[in-house]
C-alpha cells in the first residue's frame, strides 16, 4: 500500500457520501469469480470472490470477508483521493490480492450505500422507494445485517472453511457486532479500531484532532491566531482566511482557539445527523462488552499516527482486557510509522 495522506474527517454520518471508483486493472490477482451478497431484505450487492491461484474450492480452508468503513465505498475501497499525489490506492483490492496470495479466500462486496448510488444512477425508477428510505432511517442496522448475509455466502460456498472478518474503521464497529451476532465466525481483524459511539468520535474528531493544527500555527503559544499568524503560507491559515469575519467573534481581527473549536463544533449542530446511529447503537452491546465475552480470535492492528481513530483507544482496551485476563485470543499489533488505514 501506498503512505497516505488523509485530509477527511471520520464522517460515520456520511452515508451517502461518495467516493469514485477509478477501476483499474487488477493484473497480478490470482483469480477472481463475481459473485452477489443478497440482503435480508433482498437488496442485492454486487461482490467479488478472491481466489487463491490454482486452488479448487473444495481445498478452501479459510475465507475472510472484509468490511469497510466509513463512507459510501466500492468492494476495492478507493481511497484515490485521499492519497498523497492522487496515487491508486485501492485499499480492499489490495488486501484481498496480498491474502488470495497467502492461501485465504477473500470475499468484497460494494457497500449498500454506494450500492444504491451506483443502481440509482443507472436507473432512478428502479428501486423501491421503501428500500431507500429504510436505508436512510437506519443505515447501521443494515450494514450489520449485510455482513451477516455475507457470512451466510461464505459458509455456502465453502462450508468446511473458517470464517473471518477484517474491519476498517467503522468497520470494526460493524464487523463486532456481526461476529457477535454469529455462530460461524473464527475470528476478526480490526484495523483502525475505535470504542466510542459514532456521535462521540465524530465530536472529538471535528472539536478537538483539529487543534494540533492550531497549535502549530500558533507561533507565540498564545491559543490566539493573530492576523500576522493567520497570514502563514499554511494550509490551515488558508483554509480559515475566507472565515475570519465569521470565527472572530469578539471582532479584535483575530481567531482564539475557542473561536476555532466553535467553529468546527457549529459543523455538527445544522442537523441531527447522527439520529439513526445513536437510536441503533443503543440497541447493540457496547464493543467492550462484546470483546470482553467474545470466544473468537481477534486482531488489532493499530497505527500510531492514526489521528481518525486514535491508537489509545486500542491500547485502552487491551489494558482492559488484561487487566480482566481476557487476552488469550487477542492479539495487538503496533505500528509507529502507519496511519489510519496502516499506510
């Protein structure tokens, strides 16, 4: 994978938000075979199903099913956009070429919102207005239960192999409440892992990951962007010029970091955005909770400078868990250099 860049908040809550898939050739796969993930519902995901080179199904032993996060996004997970120099970064493509090359089937599907971007466009009278609107009311409940309908494809197509799942980001969310929900899976992998709800972790992410940028700015140390810091050849300074009038509130030309922290605050108050999330996270187990009890293996792969889901919450956890001699079928895996998604 390539060293990214990212320059996009956490956004959960954007569960229409789109990112293109620029749908380059996949040369060095082993093998690859299209397959559909059919939701509970009946909804249907397009997917695709990793093979390893010269491997008939029946000496499949092992199959990992990769769960996104956050954002509408493509079973490869573009993350084009995001990265430094626009190069291809395919995220889940990648992975599933690396396992596929280690002996794992790996099955990725498009993720549902990114699924009725893609049917909407090609025909805005062909889904149920029903389907849509469902979605929108309670998108986390159908992510989860989407996983479970791929588990149900997995354990089709190769019933004598082991399941697992591999989460990014909400993903991991996502992917716990799944495996907790299931007798069929052996273990999962957390990359980028987070315990707070999604209302939460969007505030610290917009409130208060902002401020290391501040403080750099910040040249006197003073918490005050004056107009000569506010005149930096930064990205910050740049990007906050054009809203000086409407962050400097006391009107003395400057921006104190109360007035910055309120103007990214203000970002969350337009609407409830998070309403569907915090009405279904309510009616899930806490992840502590489910890791806490959880007879399946599972994986952290953490990277520290990681500034989207911090690594403390990963290494909060496995404090937790050792403190409750809980850590026989965990393992936490730290790396210094890696960031949100290990790049």
């Amino acid at each position: 994978m390539k060293r990214c860049t990212f320059l996009l908040v956490f956004a959960w809550s954007s569960v229409f938000g789109y990112h293109a898939c620029v749908g380059l050739e996949n040369e060095e796969a082993d093998a690859a075979a299209s397959m559909t993930v059919t939701g509970n519902d009946g909804y249907q995901l397009d997917a695709t199903l990793d093979l390893p080179a010269d491997s008939p199904p029946e000496d499949i032993n092992r199959i990992v099913i990769l769960v996104h996060g956050s954002g509408a996004h493509s079973m490869d997970v573009d993350l084009t956009a995001v990265t430094r120099g626009q190069q291809p970064n395919l995220v889940f493509r990648d992975i599933g070429k690396a396992l596929s090359s280690r002996g794992f089937a790996v099955l990725r599907y498009h993720k549902r919102n990114y699924q009725l971007q893609k049917d909407l466009k090609r025909d805005p009278d062909a889904l149920s207005e029903d389907v849509v609107e469902a979605f929108r009311q309670n998108p986390l409940k159908y992510f989860v239960e989407d996983v479970l309908a791929a588990i149900k494809l997995a354990r089709s197509e190769f019933p004598q192999a082991s399941v697992y799942l591999l989460g990014h980001s909400e993903g991991t969310y996502v992917g716990l409440q799944a495996a907790h929900q299931s007798p069929d899976i052996a273990g999962v992998a957390l990359i980028g892992f987070a315990e707070y709800s999604t209302e939460r972790l969007a505030f610290e992410q917009t409130v208060y990951r902002p401020l290391r940028e501040f403080s750099k700015l910040d040249a006197n140390h003073d918490r005050v962007l004056d107009p000569e810091e506010l005149a930096a050849e930064t990205p910050l300074a740049k990007a906050l010029a054009p809203s000086v009038t409407v962050l400097d509130r006391n009107q003395d030309g400057s921006i104190s970091q109360a007035e910055f922290q309120a103007g990214n605050f203000a970002n969350l108050l337009v609407t409830d955005i998070f309403r569907p999330f915090r009405a279904q996270e309510a009616r899930y187990p806490r992840v502590a909770e489910i890791l806490k009890s959880a007879k399946f293996k599972v994986a952290f792969f953490q990277g520290m400078l990681d500034n989207q889901t911090p690594a403390y919450h990963a290494m909060a956890m496995e404090l937790l868990l050792t403190q409750l001699g809980k850590t026989d079928n965990k393992r936490f895996h730290y790396f210094p250099e890696l960031g949100h998604a290990l790049d």
